[in-house]
C-alpha cells in the first residue's frame, strides 16, 4: 500500500514537470502577421503656471492684381488719349459752326448773300465771302478766317448802329440826371432803375435803344475794358444771372448808373463790388470806331 501511494506521488510530479512548457508557451504574447500601428505619443502635461500661448489662425491668402500687359496698357491710354481728341475736334467743329451762322447773318445783313443761315459751309457762302473779301481787302479765299469774321462784324454793325451821335454827348447829357432817385421799373427824371436811365439817356439824344438792361446787352459788338470808350455799355450782374445792371462809360473808369441805393451816381470800375460784378461791354455808337482784336 505505502508502494503504491509512493509511486502515485511520482507519477504526478512527473505528470506536473512535463506540463509546465505548455503553460509557459501558451502566457507568451500572440505575435500578428499584419503591420503594427505607430504608438501615439501622449501630450505632455500643461503647467497653469506658464499658460500656452494661442496659436494664431494661418491669414487667407490674397491674391496678387492681375498684371495689365504693357501693349494691353498702351492701348488702353491710346484709346483715351484718342478720345480727348475727338471731343475737343467735335468742340472745334460746334464753335466754328454758330460762328460761321453768325458770318451768314452778317452776309445777308449786307447783301452778299440770301441764303439762309445754316452753320454749314456752302458753296454759296464761300462765294459771297470771297466777294465780301475782295471789296475790303482781304485775302480772297473763301474762307471764315479771324480778319474775315472780325470786319463782317464791324460792317454789319456799322449798318444797324447808332450813327452820328457822339460819346461825349452821351456823357454829358448822362451827368445832367446826377441824384435822381432810384425806382424800380422807373422811367423817367422822378426816379430811374439802371435800364430806364440808360434808355432815357439814350431817347434825349436821338438814339434808340431796348428797355432791359439783358435787352441792350445784345446790341451792338463787344469791346474789352481796355478798348472802352466814352458813350459804350457796361454791364454788370447783380441781383440776377447775366447782366442784370448797366451803366454808360465816361471815361478814366468811370460810368454813370442809376445804383438802387443812391440813385444817379457816378462810380468807379476798380471799386471791390463794381469790379467783382463786372459782366462785359457793347459799343452801341458807331462814331465810337472799329473795334481791332
């Protein structure tokens, strides 16, 4: 009996011993025929003590103005540099047109011509400007040129102006109504506005004018403050556009008005409100003389 227990201990030592490699071998770790995957590193602790700084947004990317190639550039300055010419050519053209109307008026006015103004250059008004050139002098050519224009104007006006009657007279029968009050709308020696006094002057010495001060701006032809003479037309704008105020040239700058706050009175052309106001000039008399550019 204790023979048989001695070797049962030894069959089961023995039985334990040869199980143990199994065991060993079946705790060892798995090894896999597919790839491992990289270990992910851990982030590092954050101290509140030293806060991380924000990282900022990387900024949209602009894109760079697309280049203008330099033949692009140069056709682009041609084309407006191309139509500056144009409207300054079209400029030209509408300025020579209403004055070679006016050259037509002119011509009729003096009998070379009976056609109707039309701002166009015909054959018909070349004609009668080549006629016209040739009675006064001038360069026969037919064509509307400075002196051309220029003597029209002086002998159409010289045709429909006042004649015989002087500047000096003008002048003088002006001073006679010195201090007469102003009116509006006034017309005779118990109270003037600017128009009626001029007109006024103008009717004592047979010489006919319009009632309104932008009336008489019309008549006759222009002249420059330096070609003034005694008897012309001064114009100024006052109280409305265009030439609202006229007064008739004495002389060494002067000229008689019928001013709103003085009545008659004889005033300067340098003076600050005159001066500032000042509109233009017509000579209306023809005895006054040819005006020269």
């Amino acid at each position: 009996m204790k023979m048989k227990k001695k070797l049962a201990s030894v069959l089961t030592v023995i039985m334990l011993a040869c199980s143990l490699p199994w065991q060993a071998q079946a705790a060892a770790p798995i090894v896999s025929n597919k790839p491992h995957k990289a270990p992910v590193a851990t982030p590092p602790a954050v101290s509140e003590a030293r806060p991380v700084k924000a990282v900022p947004e990387p900024a949209a990317e602009v894109k760079a103005p697309k280049q203008v190639k330099p033949a692009k550039k140069a056709k682009k300055a041609a084309a407006k540099k191309s139509k500056k010419t144009k409207d300054k050519q079209q400029s030209k053209v509408q300025q020579s047109n209403w004055r070679l109307k006016m050259a037509q008026q002119k011509l009729q006015v003096l009998g070379f011509s009976d056609e109707r103004p039309s701002g166009r250059m015909t054959e018909a008004t070349s004609t009668a400007l080549k006629s016209f050139q040739k009675q006064h002098k001038l360069k026969a050519d037919g064509e509307l040129n400075d002196a051309t224009y220029h003597k029209l104007t002086w002998e159409a006006f010289a045709k429909e102006g006042i004649p015989k009657v002087k500047g000096k007279e003008i002048v003088s029968r002006a001073a006679k109504y010195k201090g007469v009050p102003y009116v509006f709308g006034g017309t005779t020696t118990k109270g003037f506005d600017c128009s009626g006094y001029v007109q006024y002057v103008f009717k004592d010495c047979k010489a006919k004018l319009p009632r309104l001060a932008d009336e008489q701006a019309l008549q006759g032809i222009f002249v420059t403050q330096k070609q003034l003479r005694p008897g012309d037309l001064v114009f100024f704008t006052t109280y409305a556009a265009g030439a609202s105020h006229v007064g008739i040239y004495a002389g060494d700058g002067q000229f008689w008005s019928a001013s709103s706050s003085k009545g008659v009175i004889l005033s300067s052309l340098k003076d600050d409100y005159w001066k500032q106001r000042y509109y233009g000039a017509r000579r209306v008399l023809i005895t006054n003389g040819e005006v020269y550019k």
